[in-house]
C-alpha cells in the first residue's frame, strides 16, 4: 500500500491510497486525477512522522503542517 498526496499551487489538495496490487500506480493516478507525476507525491506512511494531510504545503522536499490560527488575547 502506498498513500500519495494530490498537489497544487504547492498545497495538498487530495489523498489517496494505491494498492500493492495496482501495477503502475503512475498511471493510475493519472487518469483518476490527471495530470501529470508531479501532480502527485508518494508520501510518508501514517504511523511515520511528517504525515502530510489536505491543507499541508508542499516544498518540493517536505511536507509542512499549516501554521495554526492566532488567538486574540
């Protein structure tokens, strides 16, 4: 099982996990979201630290949790 991340403009937009089974996940995604491979990112398993979920940024190396709301005083 692999979970990938759907991203754009930098932002993760969709999650999605393949099966073991699926022989080209590549291609799989593509035609379920189009576009291309660098729409979509292999990420980390949940268990593992740096777990990207929808509103996660994307740099290119890391996914980054979005910077918590400030709280009026």
């Amino acid at each position: 099982m692999a979970i990938y991340a759907r991203i754009q403009d930098s932002l993760v937009i969709e999650m999605h996990t393949v099966s073991d089974e699926v022989p080209d996940a590549d291609a799989f995604l593509a035609e379920l979201w189009g576009g291309n491979a660098g729409n979509y990112i292999i990420t980390p398993l949940p268990d593992d630290n740096g777990f990207p979920r929808i509103g996660y940024t994307w740099d290119g190396t890391n996914f980054a949790a979005p910077e918590p709301p400030e709280v009026a005083p």
